[in-house]
C-alpha cells in the first residue's frame, strides 16, 4: 500500500483522538442520564428506613407535622411540606446512612451507585458509627448522648470545626467523614449523595422537632480526656485483655470484624476494612474520640457500662492494631501498615497457638 502523505497522517491521528474523546463523552451523557432517571424511580427502603421513615411520618404534602413530638409533648409546629422528589431525596439519604454499601439492595450497583464508588473496603456503613441510622435513642426513647446524632448536627450546620478551627458546613463535615472515617475517596461538594444525607439529616431534624441553632447532648461525641480518668496513663495491656473480654465476641479477637453470608454483622474496627490511621475515630489522632464513641455506645445494649479509664486502655489498645494509612501519611507509612496487616493476624494467631495449644481452635479473626 502506498503509505500516507505526513499531512493526512497528521489528520487522522486528529480524528482518531476527537473520535475517541466524542466517545467517552456520549458514554458520560449516557451514565448521567440513567442517574437522572433512577432518581425518579421509587425508592426501596431498606427494612430499618422504612420503619423509622413511617413512624416519624414521611410523605409528600403541603405541611409536615411530626408524629414524634406530637406522642412526646402533646404539641408539635406546623412545618413546610415535602414533595415527591424531596421525599425520594430523604429516602436515598437514609438508605445510605443505613447501608452504604447497598447489602441490602437488590440491586446494590443501580441502588447505591451514588455511594459505594467513594468508598474503599467492605465494611463501612455510615451507621456503623451514626447509630440508629443516625439518631440512636436509649431503651426508654430519649436520644442516646454522644452517639453523633445527625439530626442534632445538621440543626449546628454551619458549625466552626474544633480540630481545623474554620466554619465547616454541613456538606463539607460529610466530605471529611468520607475521608476521616470511611477511608474513602471524597465526593464532591454538589454530588447527589451529599445532597441526599443532608435532605435526610434535616428531615430527621424536623421528624425530632429539634430547634435551629441548639447544642444537643447527641450531637458529636462526649469526649473522654486523659484527666477524666485517674491520670494513671493508657494501659496497651489492660486494653487488649478488656477487648477480648468485652468486645472480641463481636469484633473478632482482633478486631477484623464478622462477617455472615456476605453481610456485615459487627463491622471491623482494624485491618484493611476499619477506619484508618488519621481518622478521628483513631484513638492515635485524636485521643479522646475513641474512647468517648465506646463509653456512650458500646457494647450495645450494655451502654455506659465501662468506665472512663477501660475506655481509654481499650481505645489505645485499637489504634495499635494494625490498619490503613490516612491520606497525608504518604506511600511509605502507606506500605508499612500493608504490610503489618498482612502478617500481623498470621503471627498473632500462631503466637497464641503456640503459647495456649487447647484454645487455638477458638482463634478466628
Ligand atoms: C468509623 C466511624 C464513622 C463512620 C463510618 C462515619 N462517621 Fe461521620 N463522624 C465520625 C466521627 C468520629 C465524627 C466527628 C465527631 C466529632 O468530632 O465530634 C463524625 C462526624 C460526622 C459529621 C459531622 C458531625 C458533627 O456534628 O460535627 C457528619 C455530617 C458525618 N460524620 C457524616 C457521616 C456520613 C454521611 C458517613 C457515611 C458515609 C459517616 N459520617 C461515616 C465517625 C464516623
Ligand atoms: C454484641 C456485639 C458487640 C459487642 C460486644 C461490641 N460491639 Fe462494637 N459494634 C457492634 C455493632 C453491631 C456495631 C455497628 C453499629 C451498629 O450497627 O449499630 C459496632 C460498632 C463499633 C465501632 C464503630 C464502628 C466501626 O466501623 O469501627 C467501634 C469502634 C466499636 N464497635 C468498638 C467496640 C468496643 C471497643 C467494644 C467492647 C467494649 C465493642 N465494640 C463491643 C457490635 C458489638
């Protein structure tokens, strides 16, 4: 064949790239819309959304009125309605506060698509740590203090952040969460999935007719500081013989989680599905955080059952196990924690079969 003149080579390398870049963008325009109409479909709530969104009275309408404190007090204000989208929006938001990961979705890649993609591991669920799918109440119905209640954060929005010290608003608290705790890559400031959590928050805010602008004792944690306790120091020792004595049974003996069929009954607290190093769940950032999420809401039902100081040994002893590195920490602290979760749980379990042959039976995850 007789080879092209240099001049329509050129232009068929041109044509070539703009062919390929029409290409992805058809494939961008297609995606886009099948999420603009999977939006208006109907949503299927799991089972935990659809009890809470009925009995705090979720529907489309001129006017809100919440059942909630209406059975609590008597009385309960007039609120703006909903429509049907933001009804679908509230509905979206609780699905992924109550199962991120869309476990419980028939179809999690359609159901969760907006979710799933900014988060790494199998474990995460926002509820994990926002309980209650985000607003935990005790046996008795009073909210759960410390228990990082959305519904209480969302009334605080616009809040100054005590770590970064700048005005946070509620979209950019959620972003930091997905980095912080979720160990994921940040969604977009405008991406639907921020926009559905908070259409969800605020509703939960009216459905518990808190008042704009309030402190809550549920929102954030209630923080265990090193001079609550006796100010003898965190015990790594008492620590782990408290976790296998009062959490292992859920957790695993260290802490990598259990996991039945493919669902997440009691999600990790170390290794390659946890929270990482440089959230503020981690005892090693921030000392006082851990510690306070344990003492307020675990074990479940046994809440407040530890004191300050097994909190604090128990939190310490979590954050030496090993887990991902934060975002800022770089490749080599990166390739370090890698490496300590691949031989860590190996070592440990055949240190202990070694050193209690009778029990090694017992030595899971
Ligand atoms: C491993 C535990 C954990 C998980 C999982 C988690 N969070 Fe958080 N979240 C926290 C902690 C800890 C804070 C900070 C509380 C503080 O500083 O008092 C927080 C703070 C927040 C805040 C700000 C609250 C406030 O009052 O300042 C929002 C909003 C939030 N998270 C949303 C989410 C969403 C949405 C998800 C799921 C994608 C999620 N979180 C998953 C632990 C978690
Ligand atoms: C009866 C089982 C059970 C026991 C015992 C238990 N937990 Fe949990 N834990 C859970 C469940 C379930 C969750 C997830 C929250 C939810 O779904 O309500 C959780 C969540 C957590 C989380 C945050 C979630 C995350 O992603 O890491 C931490 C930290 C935690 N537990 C620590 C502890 C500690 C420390 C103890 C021991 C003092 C303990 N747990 C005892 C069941 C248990």
């Amino acid at each position: 064949m007789k080879p092209l003149a240099p001049g329509w080579k050129k232009a068929a390398r041109l044509a070539l790239l703009v062919g390929v870049l029409l290409g992805l963008y058809a494939v961008a325009v297609a995606r886009h819309d099948e999420r603009a109409r999977i939006r208006q479909q109907p949503v299927r709530l799991t089972p935990g959304c659809a009890e809470k969104l009925s009995r705090y009275g979720l529907e489309a309408g001129r006017h809100y009125v919440s059942p909630y404190a209406l059975a609590r007090t008597g009385q309960a204000g007039v609120r703006q309605g909903y429509s049907d989208e933001d009804v679908r929006a509230i509905q979206r938001g609780c699905n992924i506060i109550d199962d991120l990961q869309g476990q419980q979705a028939a179809d999690p890649a359609r159901e969760r698509w907006n979710a799933a993609r900014f988060v790494r591991g199998t474990h995460t669920s926002c509820d994990h740590c926002h309980q209650g799918i985000g607003d935990k109440q005790t046996a008795a119905g009073e909210p759960q203090s410390g228990s990082l209640s959305l519904a209480a954060s969302w009334v605080m929005a616009d809040m100054y952040d005590q770590f970064t010290g700048i005005l946070l608003p509620y979209e950019l608290r959620q972003m930091q969460c997905y980095i912080n705790s979720s160990n994921g890559y940040k969604p977009n400031v405008a991406d639907d999935l921020i926009r559905d959590v908070t259409a969800y928050s605020r509703f939960l805010a009216a459905a518990l007719d808190l008042r704009f602008g309030n402190r809550y004792a549920e929102q954030g944690i209630d923080e265990v500081t090193a001079s609550s306790t006796l100010k003898r120091g965190d015990d790594y020792v008492r620590g782990a013989a408290l976790f296998q004595e009062k959490c292992a049974r859920c957790h695993g003996p260290q802490g990598l989680g259990t996991v039945v069929d493919g669902r997440v009954l009691f999600p990790a607290v170390a290794g390659p599905n946890a929270f990482n190093l440089q959230s503020r769940n981690n005892f090693s950032f921030v000392s006082t955080i851990l510690p306070g999420f344990i003492c307020r809401n675990m074990p479940p039902g046994e809440e407040g059952t530890l004191s300050s100081q097994d909190c604090r040994d128990i939190g310490f002893y979590i954050s030496n196990l090993p887990r991902p590195a934060g975002d800022k920490q770089g490749p080599l602290a990166a390739l370090w924690q890698q490496l300590m979760m691949r031989v860590m749980p190996t070592l440990v379990r055949s240190v202990e079969a070694w050193q209690r042959p009778q029990e090694s039976g017992r030595a899971g995850t």
